[in-house]
C-alpha cells in the first residue's frame, strides 16, 4: 500500500517502517492493551497488528484450562493479562479481513488514480 501511495520506493520505506514502529509499540507486544494509558487506547483498537496478535493469542490459547505454574488456568491469564476474549474471536477475523480488503482497495485505488510521472 506505502508503494501505491508514494512516488517510488525510497519514501515508501521511510513511510512504511515509520507505520511498523507506531504498530508494533501499540500492537501489545510491548505494553499490552490494559496497561496502555486510556487516552491512547483508542489507537490500539485501531492498529492492524494488535489485531492480528488478538486473533492468533486467542485462537491458539484462549480456550485452554490447563493450569500454569501459579495455579491460574491460561485462559483466564489471556483475559486478564492481555485483555482477550475467546469470545470475540469471529470478530477479530472479521476486522483482520477488513484490514487487508482495506489495504488491497487503497493500492488498487493508489496505483489506478496517482501518476507521479507528471512534468
């Protein structure tokens, strides 16, 4: 999509890596998402990593009971540490399918409606 949207491919490094360091800092590898301040919580929310991250924590530990170390079963770690449900896990496919018809629509739009070749 950075390649779509900008004039050759040097600017869509610098662009895309600048998008890859915001992502991975909210996505909730490093913080996660209930221990981000609430008024940047909304952009965790709105980051296609975090999303990505939700749906594969959940779909590969979200349901299981078998009890860690301490005595608490993963899956009520996963609820309490990371904030994930099992629950949503049909609408945590849905938005990343968003995500990607999103992304695919404006590169097609991009490379369709954008000519940097003008003099």
């Amino acid at each position: 999509m950075a390649v779509g949207l900008t004039p050759n491919y040097h600017i869509a490094s610098i662009v895309s890596s600048a998008f890859y360091a915001i992502w991975n800092l909210f996505s909730g590898f490093v913080i996660p998402r209930p221990r981000v301040p609430i008024w940047w919580r909304w952009y965790c929310w709105a980051c296609p990593v975090a999303w990505t991250l939700y749906g594969l924590v959940v779909s590969q530990f979200g349901d299981i009971e078998t009890p860690m170390e301490d005595g608490t079963p993963v899956k009520v770690f996963v609820e309490n540490y990371f904030g994930f449900k099992h629950s949503w896990l049909g609408w945590v496919a849905t938005v990343v399918a968003a995500f990607a018809f999103l992304f695919a629509s404006l590169f097609g739009f991009a490379i369709m409606k954008f000519n940097f070749q003008k003099r």
